[in-house]
C-alpha cells in the first residue's frame, strides 16, 4: 500500500521541480533556443550583462518551434531587430502570430532602406523638383502606403540619384513610428525601369522595435 503513494509523492515533487524551473526561466531568459526571452528589452532588463548580438525569442511564448532569431541591440535600450531574408528584397522570416505579438509588446519601431542608384531617379527627378506621382512607394505590414503626399511618408536622409552622370548615388529612407504594426515594409512600388545604362539595387536594413 505505501508503494504507490511513494510513486504518487514522487510524481508530483517532479512536477513541482519542473514548474520552479520553468518560472525561474520566464523570470530570467538566458536568450537561447531552449530558454528565449519575450522581446530582447527582457533580456536587457535583466541583472547581467550582455553584449549585443544574435539571440532567440519568443513572443507569444508558446512551444520552442516557433521561437525566432534576432539581433538584440542593449547599446541603443534593447530594440529587437529583425534580419531581411535577403539585403535586396523587402521580406522577414517571421510567422504573422509572432509578429503581432512583438508589435504588442513594443512601442516603436525603425526601418533603414536604401536603393542606390545608376542614372535612374528614386525620389526626385531633378534637384530643384518635388517628389510626384512617379516617386518610389512603400507598403506598411498592415497593407498601408508610405507615399508622397500621404498620411504616411518617409523621412528622406539623402537622394541623390536624380544625378545623372554615370555614376552611382543614392536615396535613403527612414521609416520611424510610434505605431510598431507598420513595419516592416514588405514590398516597394514605383521602382525605375532599368537599361544598359540606367541601374538600381536595394539595401534593406533590418526592423528594430523597441
């Protein structure tokens, strides 16, 4: 008769010991693939010290099979920045549930693009022009347009590519909001028609909520 209540006492003290760890792991991420943190700002708020660089998070804190890599950067108060798959194309290899988590979870966010250009005009199309209708567009993470004109438009740090003298410029965007659901912009529009003499490539920065 005592046998199985030594098994029962055994069961739950297992049971206890798996729930300590488990809280004392949401209280204190390490920033692994095993034990990720919400938002890297939790990893910063922390007690140690951590250099920037890559980790793993979690924002939804589901199972470990979702969780995502990120660049944390604690120099600039732990912005949790996310990679493009690719520098040339606008696209982010995160699930729509974990980034609508992530936007819940932050109070802005920054995006850096930058299309150089060869003999083909981004922005302006002469130095002493506006930007038009033929201007370059962007569309937000919730379907809206980063636009001329608009409700959203982007601060411009440089253009140049209005110069047409052979050789490359460029016109570089920043996209800063205190709405997070915006970005990342996932597609472009309005792009120049290239040529044998006229050329561009994009450089897509990563997205850094905070």
């Amino acid at each position: 008769m005592d046998l199985p209540m030594l098994d029962h006492g055994a069961e739950i003290f297992k049971t206890l010991h798996y729930l300590s760890n488990l809280i004392q792991s949401l209280k204190n991420p390490l920033g692994t693939r095993d034990n990720p943190a919400r938002i890297c700002r939790d990893l910063h708020s922390c007690e140690q010290k951590l250099n920037d660089g890559t980790y793993w998070i979690d924002p939804n804190l589901g199972c470990s099979s979702d969780t995502i890599e990120v660049s944390c950067n604690f120099t600039g108060g732990g912005q949790t920045c996310l990679k493009p798959i690719t520098v040339s194309k606008p696209t982010v290899e995160v699930g729509r549930v974990q980034m609508n988590f992530l936007h819940l979870l932050t109070s802005e966010a920054i995006q850096h693009i930058t299309i150089h250009c060869l003999n083909a005009s981004i922005w302006r199309s002469a130095e002493d022009q506006f930007p038009d209708h033929r201007s370059v567009r962007f569309k937000a993470w919730t379907g809206e347009v980063f636009e001329v004109g608009g409700e959203l438009e982007p601060d411009v740090l440089e253009d140049s590519c209005w110069i047409k003298d052979g050789r490359w410029h460029q016109t570089h965007f920043v996209f800063h909001s205190l709405d997070p659901t915006l970005l990342p912009v996932i597609d472009i529009y309005n792009l120049p028609k290239t040529s044998s003499a006229s050329h561009y490539h994009l450089e897509i920065g990563p997205v850094c909520f905070l």
